[in-house]
C-alpha cells in the first residue's frame, strides 16, 4: 500500500467508519430524523435538463371541461398567472442533494454563497467535490474546473446565456459573473450538458438571478386564479408599486476587503422590475510565507505582491407578464481592476482593466395547445474587452501603458419548444427540442508591436455555431426514468496563421497571413436510467459520446502568452475531440443520512492541449531557442487520454443537542488522468479528503470542517513542477432570523463570521500555471451581514 493511500486511512478512517454505521438501522431510529426528513424542501434546479415536470390541478375556467392546468414554481415563471411564491430551499447548512436528474449536480443555494463569499466563481467551488478554481489571481481571476477539464471544456452560463468574456482564451482573464448578483450556482455534469453545447464537455456551471424577473415581488397579491375567466387575475391586479430590498455586505482580514451590494425588485399589475448593483475593492492579501519557490532574492513584506483587486457591476432588468407567459431583458455591466500576481506581474505592475456590457432577453410561454407544453428562448449580446496594463521596462516607470488588448463581441440565442407528454404504451414519453445558434468575433491586438503583420497573440477572427438538440424523457414506473438525447451543431471559424516555423522570409520580409477558414459538425449523444431504491436512494447510470470541434485559440494562437508565460502555437489542422463516457451514481436527498456518490470513466480520443516542448521563447518565433529566453514554447496538440474518478460527500444528523441538531459531514474527490502511454496530462487536481462537525437550529447555524488536499506528484514531464498537500480548516457561525419591520425597517437579517486557513498553511493550487509563485491567501476571518427588506 502507498504511503499516500495510508495517509488517507489515517485521516478518514473514522468518518468512513461513522458513514457505514449512519446506513443502520439503529441510526434510522434516531430523534433526527423526523425533524430532518420533514424539513428539508426539494431543491429546485433550472440549469440541467430543457424537460420541466410540473404537478397539476383540476382546472375550473369556465368553458375548459376537465384540461387541467399547470402549477409552476417561481424559478419556472408563471402559467396563467405572475406567481408570487418563492420556492422552496433547503435549511440554512443542510447538504443539498439532487436526486431527479441522470447525473451529478451540485448546488449551491443563495444562503451559502452569502457564507463563503468570494470574488470569483471559481473560489466559490474551490472545495466542491469534484470542482476546483485555476485561482490564477486569487479573488480576481479564478475559473471553475471540472474533475479536471477547464476552459474549453467547461461552459459558464448566467440566466440561461454564456457569459461571454475573455476567461476561457487566457487563464489570467476574469470571470464577469460576481456573487455578489448571484442567486444560486448550479454544477451540472454528464448528459445535461448537451443542452448548451460541446464545448461543455466537461459541465456546465450556471449562476442564476433575478435580473429578468420571471415572478413578481413577493410583497404582490397572489392571485390563485383559475377557476376565474382568462382576464380576471391580470385585470384585478393591484397596481400599486411593491417593493422588495435586499442588501449584501461583507469585509475580510486577510486581504482588507469591503464587498457591498444593493438588489431592488418591484411590481405590480403585469410588469416586475430588478435592479442591483454592487462593489468589492481589496489590497494585496496576507500570505503565511515567502511565495516564490525558485527565487529567494526579492522583498516580500507578508504580503502577495501585485494581488490586489477592485470590481464593480450593475444591472437593470424588467419583464411583462401575459396570459401564459412572460418576456423579459435586462442590461448589465462588469467592470473589474485588478492585478496580476508572481514575479513577471510584480516586476511589470500588470493589471487588468476589463468592461464587459451584456444584454440579456429571456422569456417563456405556455400556448393552449394538445401538443405543445412549453416554448423558452434565450438570447444575449456581449461587447468585451480588456487592456492588459504593465511596464515595458521594469526599471522605467515612464514605460507603464498597455501591453495587450483583448475584445469578445459575441451574440447567442436558443429556443426550446417542450412537448406535451403523450402514453407510448410502454412509457409515458416527454419530449424537447432546442435550436441554437451562435456568432463571435475575437481580437487581442499588442500596443507593443504596431505595425507588425502579426501583432499580439492571434489575428482578429470570428466563428459561428448552428446546433440542434433533442431531449427524450421515458417514464416506465414512479421509480424508473430514462433519458435519451442528442445534439449535432456545425461550427464554421475563419482566422490566419503565419507558415511556421519562421517568422520572415529568406529575404527578410514578413511571411504574409495565410487565410484558415475550418468547419466541423460535431455531433453527440447520450442515454441515461433513474432508478428509485430501498430506503429513499436514487440510482443513475448515464453513457454519452460527444464531439469537440478545436476552438479559435487552439487553431490560430501563435505569439506570446504571459498569463501562463508560454509562446503558444496554433494548430489549424486539429481535428474534431471525443470523449466517450460512463457515470454510476447513488444519492439520497431526505432523511437523517443525506449523501451522494458518483464514480465515471472517460477516454478522450484526440485530447487537445497545450504540450510543452521544453524550448524557451521570447516575442516572436525566431527568438525560440536564445539563451535567457522566458517564454515556454506551447504547441496545441492532440493525443489519446484517459480521465477516471469519483466523488462523493455526506451529512449525518447524529441526534438532537440544545434544542437544535448536530452531527458530523465528509467529503472526497479525486481524478486520475493519463495519456494513452500512461504518462500524466498536465495540471490535474490532487486527491483530496476532508470532514467536520455542525450543529444548526432554526435560526443558527456553527461549522468546523478540514480538507486535506494530498501532495500532486502526477506531473507532465516537461516544464510542472510536483505540487505539496496541504489542510483548509475553516469554521464559521452565522445567524438568520425575522425582524420586526417598526425596529429597523428590515425583515429579515442573516450575519455571521467564517474563518479561512485557521491553519495559516502555505497551499499551491496544483491546476495554476504559476503556483511556483502564487500562494493562495493565508488565515482570515470575513464577517458578513444580509438584510431584506
């Protein structure tokens, strides 16, 4: 047995032992778990699959005879009327669990986010099982990642549209979706996935919000109308103004970080309106020792230099309510400062300084028709664009100006038309179908090199994506599901590379730009069955096969790279990536015991990446190979790979204790990732083990949990370095509870303390390019209060 595998028995021996004895029947008789299986709602996903099942009611209009009528919950807008209910979620700290969708989602609802905080997405799920941050710059530019699979292969929605900025062409870039607007975070991983495309191979992670009302403020009359003519709900409305509040404000030691935000809905007759905005501004964060491993020679005062960071965002937004449905926009802007972390940004004072406006329509309606249920459409427009910022010379301050531009201007809409359920005699069968369609034009020009053929990391060039997609839903029993779905999508991309391998002709002009105008027509498929088992378990098993048709940054790159201070080269003849799939699955939603495991296998053929050749660049091609170049020479290219793990995480309600519940929570994920010679693909997460205790009540909630992550030894074998394993302690305390209007105005308050690193442990984030020289933020207690109002 291997030490690290002895390791693991000795930290989670216990918490596996007290797993096993949870499954007993002795624990099922426990005080808890009434009080736990009665007061844990279902949780409501939007994000996984375009198939919504909905409970249904006898309807009384007058002239319907008995067609009944639908029931929706807020987060699936209103039918026959705005609704007004906000769904149900789960109890402030208990685990959530999703057991009716074909394979693993992870939800994180809006009381957590509110707890952990955190600039970016990728913080937020850095210790998600099976998700990670690449925590480039920590609190400024971390993007998820998914058993090991980024940028490329990873897709990051708001409100049901890609986001859009500049985080998947560079790992330095940030993600312009702030959780501070952020409602709930859904992790959707296999099948569901071809809803939104290939290029979500590896999952999908979607933030969700208010910004496009799809219900009105909680505060306006409800009208439970449907037994009343079609026009009565609409036409008795108030029309008096309702208005909800809600602020989010939040400071942090280890960096001196101030967060605050303001959210506003109102509302009345058949219009709702949000508008938010917010801010967060940090310094340079504490860091418990020296940050660079391979040069001791330079000041550091405590601090990570160059970290710090400032962002800011607002959002407008509104919808119409009518008969059946409703139609809505919103427009919003990112704007975020920040610095980029390491030697290189120390050196050069980089910072980013990027603006993204987007603008967002979104509406559903519900037609009285036999065959039709339900028609959604999404679209979204995004004009992007970042200046990377920074000396040219270090030792001249007068050189300070702009290095790199990127832009993204980028359009997206796609429709869903679900089908009315019909008896196939074997199945009761609920069909969906999807059109999607795409366009985006990209630029990242060098203000260094004006003039130049090829000026900055690639050449303006644009792509466009046509898809098509079906969803099949087979209902055997109450206990057995299926599900059958595919996508095919055509990608057209038009970009210029130059003729590597130089840069100049033998008579010492510049080569010219040879025009590469690639399409690929990617298509994917998926099966999946939901099973109920004894004892309130769910069990799924879900096989798919997608194709990946190469990205402009890995056909038409060729120049320097400082984000991951590679020269990356292009390859415009990739060929199309797929990966073929299988992923089991346990869950258990209710109950004292509440938990989910999941094991998956995926063998890649023609896995693209960034291989490292070993040879060292400086700006162009005909540097490669100086002595004292910096640049690592990157080639896209393509292999066979092999991707295989699991996760899994639990929360025990052990008995009762000062009139609340305590009990104990666990967790473990790991991936192991090889090319088909058995050596390592690159920057892969480590294996990681952790648990804790907490106790919670109605309106408390106390929490200790450690995660230890093992050392990363698994490495590329040019140019990664192995990374150490470290522990994550936190604990937190946080209490909600209603308030009375006349003493503050608010109705609800919900505050509380988290601390992070209490161990002060030096962590390297094994997925970062520059973790030689990044250590993530050392202890801190963040102290955060939420009113509503």
């Amino acid at each position: 047995m291997s030490f690290q595998m002895r390791r693991a028995q000795r930290l989670g021996g216990a918490s596996l032992l007290l797993l096993g004895a949870a499954a007993t029947p002795a624990f099922a008789q426990t005080p808890a778990q009434d009080k736990s299986s009665t007061e844990i709602p279902a949780v409501t996903v939007t994000a996984p699959s375009p198939i919504v099942r909905r409970a249904v009611v006898p309807s009384r209009n007058a002239g319907r005879g008995t067609r009944t009528a639908r029931v929706r919950s807020r987060e699936q807008a209103a039918d026959a009327t705005p609704a007004t209910a906000a769904p149900a979620t789960p109890q402030q700290g208990v685990l959530p669990v999703v057991t009716n969708q074909f394979a693993t989602v992870t939800v994180v609802p809006n009381e957590e986010i509110r707890r952990e905080g955190g600039g970016q997405l990728g913080d937020l799920l850095f210790s998600k099982p099976g998700i990670t941050g690449s925590s480039f710059a920590p609190g400024a530019s971390s993007r998820p990642i998914i058993r090991g699979l980024d940028v490329n292969r990873v897709g990051i929605l708001e409100n049901g549209t890609n986001s859009n900025g500049a985080s998947d062409l560079g790992e330095d870039h940030f993600v312009p979706i702030d959780p501070l607007a952020t409602n709930q975070i859904e992790v959707v991983r296999g099948p569901a996935a071809l809803r939104y495309g290939s290029t979500s191979i590896g999952g999908v992670v979607s933030a969700t919000n208010n910004r496009i009302p799809d219900a009105l403020p909680s505060c306006a009359p409800s009208f439970q109308a449907y037994g009343l003519p079609t026009k009565a709900p609409l036409a008795s409305a108030s029309t008096s103004p309702c208005v909800t509040a809600e602020t989010r404000t939040a400071f942090s030691s280890v960096d001196r970080g101030v967060e605050s935000g303001v959210l506003l809905d109102t509302g009345g007759g058949n219009f709702a309106f949000h508008a938010d905005a917010y801010g967060r501004t940090t310094s340079d964060y504490s860091i418990p020792s020296y940050p660079y491993l391979n040069d001791q020679s330079r000041p550091v005062n405590g601090r990570q230099p160059n970290s710090a960071t400032r962002s800011d965002g607002a959002s407008i937004g509104g919808s119409y309510f009518f008969q059946g449905g409703y139609i809505g926009a919103s427009i919003t802007q990112n704007d975020s400062l920040y610095h980029i972390p390491g030697i290189d940004g120390a050196d050069h004072k980089t910072r980013i300084d990027g603006h993204q406006t987007k603008i967002n329509v979104k509406g559903e309606y519900h037609p009285d028709a036999s065959a039709i249920d339900t028609v959604r459409f999404w679209a979204g427009a995004t004009d992007y664009r970042h200046n990377e910022i920074g000396l040219a010379d270090p030792t001249d301050l007068n050189s300070d100006g702009i290095r790199q531009t990127f832009t993204n201007k980028e359009q997206e809409i796609r429709t869903e038309v679900q089908l009315m359920p019909f008896n196939a005699r074997f199945a009761e069968v609920t069909t969906a179908l999807g059109f999607q369609v795409g366009h985006q034009e990209l630029s990242a020009p060098s203000p260094d090199n004006p003039g130049t053929l090829f000026n900055g990391l690639w050449d303006p060039n644009n792509s466009t994506r046509v898809a098509g997609y079906a969803f099949n839903e087979f209902k055997f029993t109450d206990a057995t599901r299926a599900q059958v779905a595919g996508r095919i999508e055509h990608v057209e991309l038009h970009g210029t590379t130059p003729n590597f391998p130089t840069d100049y002709l033998p008579d010492g002009t510049p080569q010219a730009a040879i025009a590469r105008n690639p399409s690929f027509t990617p298509k994917s498929g998926s099966i999946g069955l939901l099973q109920d088992l004894p004892g309130g378990m769910v069990g799924s098993i879900t096989a798919q096969y997608v194709e990946r048709a190469p990205k402009a940054a890995e056909l038409f790159s060729r120049g320097g790279h400082d984000a991951t201070a590679t020269f990356d080269i292009g390859n415009p003849n990739l060929t199309i990536e797929t990966a073929k799939s299988v992923e089991l699955g346990v869950r258990r939603a209710t109950g004292p015991f509440r938990f989910e495991a999941t094991v998956y296998y995926t063998h890649f053929d023609n896995f693209i990446y960034r291989r490292l050749t070993g040879v060292m660049c400086d700006d162009d091609f005909a540097s490669c190979g100086n002595p004292g170049a910096e640049l690592n020479q990157a080639v896209y290219s393509q292999r066979n790979a092999n991707f295989r793990g699991g996760e899994f995480q639990s929360q025990l309600d052990v008995g009762a204790f000062q009139g609340g519940i305590w009990g104990i929570e666990n967790q473990f994920d790991m991936v192991r990732a090889t090319f088909s010679d058995g050596t390592n693909v690159p920057r892969i997460p480590p294996m990681r083990m952790g648990g804790g205790v907490f106790w919670r009540d109605d309106n408390w909630l106390m929490r200790v949990n450690l995660l230890h992550a093992f050392a990363q030894n698994n490495v590329a074998v040019i140019a990664e370095t192995p990374t150490a394993g470290y522990n994550l302690l936190k604990a937190e305390v946080s209490y909600k509870t209603k308030l009375d209007r006349n003493w503050f105005g608010a109705r609800e308050m919900m505050a509380g303390i988290v601390g992070n690193n209490l161990l002060n442990e030096n962590i390297r984030n094994s997925v970062s390019y520059n973790k030689d020289e990044v250590l993530m933020p050392g202890i801190g207690v963040r102290a955060f209060a939420n009113f509503k109002f």
